[in-house]
C-alpha cells in the first residue's frame, strides 16, 4: 500500500510540473445591499487634504509636490482645448516655471466630493479664485492606490457668465 501511495504522489506531482501554468479571469458577483454597506465610508476630508496640498504646492512651485498628487496614469485638462497632458508631459511644461520658483494661486471654495460604491474612486468640482482669471472650476476624479488618494484626471475651466457666452464665442473665432 505504501508503494502504491508513494507511486501516486510521484505521478501527480509529475503531471502536476509538466502543465503550464494558466490564469483564469473570474467574473466579479455583483455586491449585495449588505456589502455594500460593509464598505468603510470614506472622509471627504481626505479628497480635500490631497486637493488643498496639490494647490499649495502649486503656488510654491514645489514640483514634488504637486506631482506626488498625481496617479501615475494621471491626467490634466488645461483651459486650452489643446491642452491634455499625461504626467509626464506635464511635468515636462510645468518644470520651467517651478524651477525658476514661479507657481500659480488657485483658492478653492465650494467644493463638492461623491464616491464610487466600492469606495475606491471619488470624483470632485469646486470653484476656485484667481487673481487675474476670476472664478475658475476645477473639476477631477481621484482613485485609491495602496491606501492613498491619488489625481486620476483635473480638468481646469474658465466659467463664462450665459449672458456674456456669444461675446466670448465671436473673440475667440468660430471652430
């Protein structure tokens, strides 16, 4: 009996090596009500502690800083309609100004933050003062990596009063 267990053992460990390894995608159940709830509510606080450091950064100049807020896949929207940045192109326009110490003042207000069920995603606006500009929006979503919330895209605007639109439509010239 013996030999025979020691035999069987032998030749499912045989099979066992000679069989390619394989990954085997399993469809996610839906989340019931109960879990759901399960999930650990997460603090606004924090979406506002990262954006509010992701601004302070940017009127020092900290370039560090301002792009530790960023998701690696993270993107910035500008006000121009050419302006979509990945980081690292970014990072390559931002990097003349920070280092010459030369940042940008955006004051935030009336900020409103939502989160994804899971948790794991939150997405945001506020307005946001400046001194030459005016009233801006930032608007953005920011997910979860390893525990901390990182900027998955900003999209910064210019707000244009309804009455004031087909003036601002006829200086920049029809698309």
């Amino acid at each position: 009996m013996r030999t025979l267990w020691i035999a069987f053992v032998l030749a499912a460990s045989a099979c066992h090596t000679a069989v390619p390894a394989t990954t085997v995608q399993v469809e996610a159940r839906p989340r019931t009500r109960a879990q759901n709830r399960a999930v650990k509510a997460p603090c606004k606080c924090e979406i506002a502690t990262v954006l509010d450091q992701f601004h302070a950064a940017a009127e020092r100049a900290d370039e560090d800083g301002y792009f530790a807020a960023f998701a690696p896949e993270g993107v910035f929207l500008g006000t121009d309609a050419t302006e979509r940045w990945d980081v690292p192109a970014f990072r390559a326009y931002v990097h003349p100004y920070f280092s010459e110490g030369k940042g940008w003042a955006y004051h935030p207000r009336d900020r409103h933050v939502s989160f994804s069920r899971d948790a794991q995603s939150a997405w945001f606006d506020e307005l946001l003062d400046h001194d030459r500009y005016g009233v801006l929006r930032g608007t953005g979503v920011l997910v979860k990596r390893d525990g901390a919330w990182k900027i998955a895209q900003y999209n910064l605007t210019f707000m244009v009063p309804n009455d004031k639109a087909k003036a601002v439509v006829a200086l920049i010239g029809e698309p």
